[in-house]
C-alpha cells in the first residue's frame, strides 16, 4: 500500500489526452517567446528552462504520457500541434527575423526528413544535403527569373532537378557499400559547390538574385494584412513552409508506416537476409534517395525564393553536416526526432550570436555525445506501428 | 510432377585456394526431411548460400522444382518458393515480431509506392491480413509470443528468436525450407522443443520439404529421413540416419582418423 503511494509521482495525474494538449500550448508559448526574445541572457535562460523541462519529463513519466497521447489520440494531437504552428506565425505578425528563422527551420526540417529516409531508415548516409537543397534553390533563381513556370510549379521543378542530378551518383552510391557511399556524397557536395563558383552563367561565387513566391497572384513580397494590420511578408514564406513541412511530415510518416517503410529498415539492417526474402535492395535504395533529394529539393527551391539571393556559400560541407546532425541527434528514423533537433540545431545559434561562430564546433561535440551516451537520439522512433489506434496495433 | 524437388548436379565453389563445395551432387524429394550434416568447414552453409543465390557457383548446377535456377540471384530463388534462416541469427532485433515475420511475406504484398502511401484503406486491410497470418503462425510455436507481436525481437531468448525466424521463413508458404543450425545456442531441453515445432510445422503444412544442417546427432535422427554427409565440400555417404551413422567412412570423417 505504502509502495504504491510512492510510486505515484503527481498525485492529480490528467487524461493523456488534456496533458498532451496542454503541453503543447506550452512549448508553442515557449517556441513565441524564445524567437522574440532579445537578449542572450533572456535566450540563455530560455534553453535552460528548456533543457530543464525536457530532464523533468523523462524523469517524472510526463514523456511516456505524451507518448501515449501522441499514440492514442493522434488526430487531436496533431491538431493540436498544425493550430499552435499558426498562432505562433500569427502572433509574430510583423517580426520579420523570427518570421524567417522559423521558416528556414521549417524548410531545414523538410530536408532532414528526407535525409532521415535516406539514412534514418535505409543506412545510406547523405553528405551532400545542402547541396541538394541548393540545387533547388539554384533551380528556382534560373526558373523565376528566366521563365515564366508559376513559383509554385517551380517548387516541384527544385525537386525533380534535384531528383535527376541525384540519379547520377545512384549507381556509385547504391552499388559500393557503407562508407564509400559515404565518401561519393562527400565528393558530389564539394564538387556542386566547385562547380557554382566556377560557373559564371549561375553567378560564380556572388551567387543569383530568386524571384519572390506567387500563389495564384499573390506575390509574398506583399505582407498579408490580418484585422487592417499588415504583417510581414515573410508570413507568407512561414505558412508556405508550415504547409510544405506539414506534407512531407504526413508523406514521410505513411512511407515509415508502410511495406515499405518495412523494406527500407530491412536493407538497413541486413542486405543479404533481405535478398533472400524477396526484397529488392536495389529498388529499395533507390526509392529512398531519390525521395530524400526530392524533399531536399523542393525546401531549397522555397528557401531561395524566401531569401531572395543565393550564393554558393549557403550550401556548404558544413551545411550538409548540420543536416546530418539534426537526424542524428533527432534520433535515426525518428520523425519527431528530426522536428526537435531541427529546432535545436537551425534556431539555437541564430538566437545566440557567441554560438554562431562555434555552431559547428558545438553540434560535433554534441553528436559525439549523443552517438556514445544516447545513440537512439533525443526522441527515440518506437517499434512500427502500421496504424494509430489501429487493431493491428498492439 | 517430378519425385525430386532440389537437385545438384557437381555443385563447386572456390573461394580462392580453398574448395567449400568440390562437385556435390544431391537430391532432395518432395515432402522429405533431409538432414545434411558433416564437420565444421565441410561446405554445409555454402550449398544453403549457393542454392539461395547469395554466391553463384563456380561449376555445376541446381534444378529445383523442375527449372535451372542455378544463379539465379537471391530474390528470385526466394521467389521461386525456396525459403531461409541463417546459421548465425540473422533477424532485425530493433522490429517487431511481426515486422521480423513480415519481411519474409514481402514478395506478397503489395509494394507499389501509391498503394503504400495513398491508399491507406487498402493497405490496412493488407496489413491486417498479414497481422493474422503472421499471428497465427506464431500461435502455432507458442501462444505467448503471439500475444506480443508488436514487441522488439531483441528482448527475446535464443529459442524465442529462431523459432521466430523459421516463421518468417514459413510465412510465404515456400516450397522448401532450409535451417541451418536451428540448435545452435540452445539447451539441450530448448533444442527438444524446437524439434518438436518443426515436426508440427511439417504436419501442419504436408507438402513442405526441409533440408536441416545439423551438428546434434539425435535431432537428426529424429527429425530426417534421409541423410547427406559432407566432407570437404563432397559427399561422402548418405543413406537413412541409421545406415550412415553405422558407416566407418562417416565415422573417420567426423573422428579424423586415417
Ligand atoms: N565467404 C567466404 N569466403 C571465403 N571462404 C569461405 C567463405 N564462406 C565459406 N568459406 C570457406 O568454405 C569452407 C566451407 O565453409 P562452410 O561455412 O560452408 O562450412 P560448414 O560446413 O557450414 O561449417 P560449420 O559446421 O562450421 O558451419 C570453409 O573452409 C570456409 O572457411
Ligand atoms: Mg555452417
């Protein structure tokens, strides 16, 4: 009796449903504080208090109750999730840097996704993300400025280029193993980034001038007025990425929940087991890194129209590497995973500048320690379930 | 209908210098338990990875179910209707029980990438199906497991695991099954009941045949009927478990005595 008194940790315990919906209003309170905030300071103690109620969740249980809610009423709590997204970008309303810090994490977010397919899932690791994010910018800035293909079709455009490029490293990488694939993706991201400042047609290192978004006439470089007050134009650029980040989230999830979701962790467990059940590795890989790039793709083309000028600089190695960190640290095959660690790694260091410098620096080491301490990530993908609430279920 | 189901016909491969098969010749008829046994190095494993398909021969052929399917390529044979576990366990042990059971079902679902991502309804219907096939599949090992088929194969024992991938192997209704080594890791009581599954899975599906690699004498003189003893990638006799076991060349082989 007295044992189970102890072992109760809140003694009100709320449904899992009223506890998920209030935490998430929590974190999309916090997420408005932390992008307005001004100060270090103020941003210091945000991440703290942060770190501090991550810790707190682990240890009283409230993660597992979130993770029954997510579990048991997904609908609801997706919901939930897509309207605090919207009230964040509505109550930014005219803070055009917060506004384009949480698309850019939006859009970091739809490559990750596509990364976390290629490697999360299938073990094929994707050195050149930001090079295929750039190929989606760079297709933008020639197809806004030279044709006249509506921007919304040139989103998909970014990520066909993106495609087809990639399908001429996916004989090396599908047929070489491990870590030479590797090492050929390493290769093609230099190599994009050689080529871009070589190549005068697209600019050489001074990069290109990208046409503005144009949804059925609307041009986002107008900023939408909300009750007679007009907000940034980058709400535009914040509910398109909202959207585009919402898709691939939803695209992503059904392809994990799937046969094939099951075939991709197959390949990456055992290639040879797979063979021998049917399963073709070829196709397989395939599949996986051509949607990865096309995911890339499309959020670079987006991006580049958000800012408005591109440059080679934009998609370095070391872009790529903080792709990578964000599945890594995320938690391999973890979609939430990558929507978290997205957060941590894009926004983080825009918010403190003494971070700026050592970003790199910093998420190495924080990788590092997440590989050997934590290796499943900062929110581990559970066991597949096919369908949420589903009888096939549990 | 041919009486014979696999055939080799002077079945090599070379790795390098060394000959793990050196012309083996060997059949197995529809429905028969065939124990394949020899010393460690004898060339088992690789006539269960050349018959699959993971290496190609370097001479010689198999014919199975009345076609050459000798280099066929792994995906093929499986399709054909030849199916697998692997001498060391070779199962995904982050996934489910039911993943682990599902990806041997593979080559009957339906793969195309609109049915996986837009058809949603279809797809659960598919997976429902394959939720009760593969459950009652399990159920017919133990009734525990099924009742936690969502639960990661990595918590599971050794005896647990393999029974676990000879589901996985059965779930596709194959023609042949080959095991190697089902016992190794077991106890000795862990290694009766598994014989005792695999009889039952042989009642349960009549026209099943099964070619065991086996290092445990009295599973295999329990289980087969019909015998292959290999030697440095040849055979060296076969014969009933009894007609073997009483042969002096089995004997010097296992033994290493001239
Ligand atoms: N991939 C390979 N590369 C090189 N040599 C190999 C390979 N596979 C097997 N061999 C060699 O071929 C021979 C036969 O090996 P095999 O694994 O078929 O033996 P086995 O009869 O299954 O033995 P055990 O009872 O120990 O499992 C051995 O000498 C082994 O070293
Ligand atoms: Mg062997």
């Amino acid at each position: 009796m007295k044992d189970d008194v102890m072992k109760t940790p809140i003694p009100v315990s709320l449904p899992p449903l009223a506890t998920g919906l209030i935490a998430v209003a929590a974190c999309a309170i916090f997420g408005w504080l932390f992008l307005l905030a001004e100060s270090e300071v103020a941003v210091l103690g945000l991440v703290l208090l942060a770190v501090l109620a991550g810790w707190g969740a682990q240890k009283t249980g409230l993660s597992a109750t979130l993770g029954t809610a997510m579990h048991q009423h997904s609908g609801a709590m997706n919901g939930a999730i897509v309207a605090s997204l919207l009230a964040v970008i509505a109550l930014l309303g005219t803070e055009h840097f917060p506004l384009l810090m949480l698309s850019t994490m939006l859009l970091y977010l739809v490559a990750a996704l596509g990364l976390n397919v290629q490697f999360g899932l299938t073990g094929m690791v994707n050195f050149a993300g930001a090079a295929f994010f750039g190929i989606g910018a760079y297709t933008s800035a020639v197809l806004t400025t030279h044709t006249a293909v509506p921007p919304l079709l040139i989103l998909l455009a970014g990520g066909l280029i993106a495609a087809l490029i990639g399908a001429l490293l996916i004989v090396p990488v599908v047929r070489t193993a491990g870590h030479y694939s590797a090492v050929v993706t390493i290769a093609f991201g230099v190599l994009f980034k050689t080529f871009l400042e070589v190549n005068e047609v697209l600019g050489g290192p001074q990069g290109l001038m990208v046409g503005s978004m144009n949804v059925f006439g609307w041009d986002f470089n107008n900023g939408p007025v909300l009750m007679g007050h007009e907000m940034s134009f980058y709400v535009n650029y914040a509910l398109l990425s909202s959207g585009l980040a919402i898709l691939a989230f939803a695209l992503t999830r059904r392809l994990e929940r799937s046969w094939l979701g099951l075939a991709l962790d197959s390949v990456r467990l055992d290639e040879t087991a797979s063979a021998c059940f049917g399963i073709n590795v070829v196709r397989a890989k395939v599949l996986a890194f051509t949607y990865g790039n096309i995911l890339a793709g499309i959020a670079g083309a987006l991006y580049g129209m958000m800012i408005s000028f591109i440059a080679p600089n934009s998609f370095t190695f070391s872009d790529s590497l903080l792709m990578v960190s964000i599945v890594l640290l995320g938690g391999l095959g973890s979609l939430w995973g990558s929507a978290l660690a997205a957060v941590i790694v894009v926004l983080v260091p825009e918010k403190l500048q003494i971070l700026q410098e050592y970003r790199f620096l910093l998420f190495s080491v924080l990788v590092i320690a997440m590989l050997l301490f934590r290796p499943q990530g900062l929110l581990p993908r559970g066991v597949r379930s096919y369908f949420p609430g589903g009888r096939a279920q549990r | 209908m041919s009486e014979v189901l696999l055939e080799f016909e002077g079945l090599a491969k070379s790795f390098g210098g060394v000959r793990a098969l050196d012309g083996l010749d060997m059949r197995v008829k529809r429905g028969e338990i065939l124990g394949l046994i020899g010393p460690n190095g004898s060339g088992k494993t690789t006539s269960f990875n050349v018959v699959t398909g993971i290496y190609t021969p370097t001479s010689g052929r198999v014919r199975f179910d009345g076609r050459d399917i000798t280099g066929l390529g792994a995906r093929k044979v499986y399709e054909a209707g030849i199916a697998r576990t692997f001498q060391r366990s070779r199962l995904c042990l982050d996934l489910s029980i039911f993943d682990n059971v599902m990806i041997g079902n593979h080559a009957r679902v339906n793969n195309g990438l609109w049915f996986n991502l837009m058809n949603r309804r279809g797809l659960r219907r598919e997976v429902e199906d394959g939720y009760a096939r593969a459950r009652e599949l399990v159920a017919g090992f133990s009734a525990d497991l099924a009742d936690r088929m969502f639960a990661p194969v990595g918590a599971l024992p050794m005896i647990e695991r393999r029974r676990i991938e000879i589901c996985r192997a059965l779930v596709s209704a194959p023609k042949l099954l080959l095991l190697d080594e089902p016992s190794a890791g077991m106890t000795h009581d862990e290694t009766a009941q598994l014989m005792d599954d695999i009889l039952a899975v042989r009642d349960r599906m009549g026209d099943l045949s099964i070619v065991i690699i086996e290092h445990e004498m009295g599973v295999i003189e329990r289980l087969t009927d019909h015998c292959v003893v290999l030697s440095y990638g040849r055979k060296i006799s076969e014969g009933s478990y009894a007609a073997i076991a009483a042969d002096p060349e089995v004997q010097t082989a296992y033994l290493g005595v001239d």
